[in-house]
C-alpha cells in the first residue's frame, strides 16, 4: 500500500503558494497582491518559508496519510 498523503498535500501547497499565481505575499505596492502574476525575489523567500512551514505542520505534526489501493 503506497501512502499518497505527502504527495498529494506537497501538490496541493506547491500550486497554492506559488507567487502570483493566487496572491503574492509582499506585492509591489501593497502587502498582498491578488492575481498579479507578478514575483519577486522577496516573495519567493516569503512563500518558500510558508511551504516549508505548512508540509512541516501537515505532514510531521498532523500526520496525514492516504492510503490507495
């Protein structure tokens, strides 16, 4: 049985925290930009630190698993 909770949830937050693709966490002009498509390096500092810390908090502290097959 292959667990797919740490390849489905790194999918997940790899397409969520893209920088400018949802939003952009610091933006050019304000502290958050929706839909800008924009980056800078700043942002994907900021967003690489989210990442890392939200597949820490999913996959260490929560524990998710799923199960196929």
């Amino acid at each position: 049985m292959a667990d797919w909770g740490p390849v489905i949830v790194a999918t997940v937050l790899f397409v969520v925290l893209t920088p400018g693709l949802l939003c952009t966490l610091p933006g050019r002009g304000r502290v958050a930009e929706f839909g800008s498509m924009h980056t800078s390096g700043l942002a994907i500092l900021v967003h690489a630190v989210l990442y890392f810390a939200l597949i820490t908090i999913f996959l260490i502290a929560i524990g998710i698993h799923v199960y196929a097959g």
